[in-house]
C-alpha cells in the first residue's frame, strides 16, 4: 500500500512540475503578437480578399454662368448727340438751350448766361439780296462805318471755313463804343456760291464784351452742322 501511494504522490508531482514548465516557456513571441494568437507557421490563404465597396458621390449639377446685360456699345470718338432743325441737324453747344420760335427764323439757340444774347438760324431763297448788301446792313446794326469795296463773299477779307459741305465765310463785328456785336455766318449752297439756290445765315447778336466767351460755341455749333439735302 505505502508503494502505492508513493506512486501517486510521484505522478501528481510530475504533472504540475510539466505545467509548470509550459506556462513560464521563453519563447519569444513576434511582435505586436498575442500570447493566444495562431503560431506565425500556421498557413494564411494568399488569394487577395475583395476591396469593400466605395460608392461614388453622386455629380452636382454645375452652376450656372451669371449674365449681365449687354453694355451700351460706345460713341465713334468725337460723335455726340446730335439734334434735328428744318433742314439740319447739329451738336447743340454745351449749357445752351433751344428757344421759342420767331418769324424769319428756323431755330434760335440761347447761350447760358444769355444777358439778352441769341443765335438765329435763318434760310433763304437764292442770294437773299447778295452777300454785300446783307453785311452793310448787320455793320448798320452794329453801328459801324459801311465796309467799302465789299462785293462778294470770296473776295472779301473775312476768314473762309466749311459748314456741312460748303464753304461758308465768318464775319464778325464788335462796336466796343456801343458794347454791341454781331457774329454773322453766310453759307451759300448750290451750284455756284455767286448765284445759290438757297442761303442759310447763322447770326448772333450780343454783347461786344460777351463776344470772347461766346464765339467758340458758335464756331463748334457751325461745324457741327449737317444739310439734309
């Protein structure tokens, strides 16, 4: 019995002394490796595992471009807005106004400031009575000696420039005695400029010490000038 017993104290000690052994193993574990995780030799199957599936964000509709409204095209460099008389149109003078209709004339343009001044527009049949005789009568006007040796617009010493398409003679007369002045335009138009069918006359009358202020206005407007035929 003693032998017995001694066999299975002998057994017992055996037992723990191999579970002992197997759980203070130095085995170095790989890294990042759990004690309980598969032996590094087990066989891994190789073939690649299926991506999950991403599903691709739906398009957005793009925004829409902004229009603007289409910009006023610009005016030809030098062009303005231009108004319309019987027979003409023209670049009305900064500051000046149209004013009311009188006997005699087409139109009739007040300069701002005016103090009385206006520019009268006038057309004529024919040579009205001739160049000569209509300047002696604005010298009379002006209360100026008679111009003598005036006959002809071509002739006489008066600055030429053109109106429209013909060449017109500017004359101006100031009486700074009397402070008065008159700034006369002749535009004879046809054929021959010593027997027009038609004579237009731009004539102003002012002050002789508003003359300086004024006459650039008056030259800009006559050259602004357009014959409708």
């Amino acid at each position: 019995m003693k032998l017995i017993t001694h066999t299975i104290a002998l057994a017992c000690i055996a037992c723990l002394l191999t579970a002992c052994s197997e759980s203070t193993s130095d085995e170095v574990l790989p890294e990042g490796a759990a004690p309980n995780d598969p032996p590094a030799d087990r066989e891994v199957d190789p073939s690649p595992q299926p991506e999950p599936e991403v599903q691709a964000p739906e398009p957005q509709p793009e925004p829409e471009a902004t229009t603007l409204p289409p910009l006023p095209l610009p005016l030809p460099e030098g062009d303005a807005e231009r108004s319309i008389a019987p027979g003409i149109t023209y670049v009305l003078p900064e500051g000046w106004t149209v004013g009311p209709a009188r006997q005699m004339r087409l139109l009739t343009l007040i300069p701002p400031d005016a103090d009385g001044a206006d520019l009268a527009i006038s057309k004529w049949p024919g040579d009205v009575g001739g160049f000569a005789s209509n300047v002696q009568r604005w010298v009379r006007q002006a209360g100026l000696p008679p111009i003598p040796g005036l006959m002809t617009a071509a002739a006489s010493d008066f600055e030429k420039f053109i109106v429209g398409d013909t060449t017109a003679t500017w004359i101006p007369l100031m009486n700074e005695g009397t402070n008065v002045a008159i700034l006369a335009v002749w535009v004879p138009r046809g054929e021959s400029p010593e027997n027009p069918t038609e004579t237009w006359t731009f004539k102003l009358t002012c002050k002789a010490d508003q003359v300086q202020q004024i006459a650039p206005a008056v030259r800009a407007f006559c050259e602004s000038v357009k014959f409708e035929n």
